[in-house]
C-alpha cells in the first residue's frame, strides 16, 4: 500500500517489508498509533503517527491513500483519525513533513488547519 501509495516518490515509495519491521522494533513504535483503512478485505489507506515525548509534539508520520480510492475523503478521515489520537495522548501541538508541490496534501492538511511552521529549500542542477 505505502509503495502504491508514494509510487511518484523515489524515498518514501522504496521503503521494503524489512525498513517497515526495522521501524516496528524502534522503542517509539506504538501499533494504537498505526491506523489502517479496510474497504471489505482490501487494505485502502493508513495513517501512521508518531510522537515525540520530549517535545510535546504529534506527528503525521505517512499517511496514504491507495490510487484506487483517493479523492473520495479518505485521507482527510484517517488524518482526523490520528489527529484524535494525537490529541487522546495529551500533546497540544501535531507537525508534519509535506513537499510543497504534493498538492493533495497540501490540500489535506490546510483543511485540517495545519499552517506552515518552516520551509526547507531544495537545490538541484541539471546534468
Ligand atoms: C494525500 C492523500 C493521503 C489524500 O488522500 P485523499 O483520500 O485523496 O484526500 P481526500 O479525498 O480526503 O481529500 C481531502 C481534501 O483535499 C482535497 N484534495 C484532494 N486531492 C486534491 C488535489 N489533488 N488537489 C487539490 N485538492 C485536493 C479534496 O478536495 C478535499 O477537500 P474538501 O475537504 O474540501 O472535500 C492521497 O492523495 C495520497 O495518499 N497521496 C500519495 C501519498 C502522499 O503523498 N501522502 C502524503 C505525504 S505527506
């Protein structure tokens, strides 16, 4: 799913079964933070949070949306999701990292109220 998912994105949309079992063993996993959206049977989306203790600070970690079922207010319900939980665990505040040009995201997280906070420039050349 995250690879259907992130298929236009070359880091997030290379992560294997085992980079996901790695992230699972890491201390901060927590699987009540791990939301999955089942159609039937079908796996069609997920919003993975994380938090950061020391900060006080949630995070949408990844969240996707399967090609098959984007557009259809999915993503917007499974970011409400873990916002909830976020907010359930007592942190005030919940950041995010989003490419500026991924506007359905974008779109997403401007609804929900996210604002942004910093920008990080990205310098390429052609060769
Ligand atoms: C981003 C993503 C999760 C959105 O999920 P989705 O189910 O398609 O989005 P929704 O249907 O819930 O849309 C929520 C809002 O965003 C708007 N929106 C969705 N796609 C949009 C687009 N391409 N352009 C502009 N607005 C868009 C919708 O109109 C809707 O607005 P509304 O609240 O006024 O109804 C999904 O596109 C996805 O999985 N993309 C690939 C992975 C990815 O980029 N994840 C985010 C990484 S930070």
């Amino acid at each position: 799913m995250n690879a259907a998912a992130f298929a236009h994105h070359p880091e997030q949309g290379s992560l294997t079964q085992r980079d996901l079992d790695d992230r699972k063993a890491e201390p901060w996993f927590d699987p009540a933070g791990f939301f999955l959206a089942f159609r039937g049977d079908e796996l069609v989306g997920f919003h993975w949070t994380k938090v950061h203790a020391e900060e006080g600070l949630g995070e949408v970690y990844v969240l996707g949306v399967g090609p098959g079922a984007q557009g259809g207010g999915l993503g917007k319900a499974l970011t409400t999701i873990g916002l909830r939980h976020l907010a359930g665990q007592g942190l005030p505040t919940a950041m995010l990292y989003v490419d500026a040009d991924n506007k359905a995201a974008v779109s997403v997280y401007e609804r929900l109220g996210f604002v942004t906070h910093e920008v990080d420039l990205m310098y390429r050349t052609e060769t």
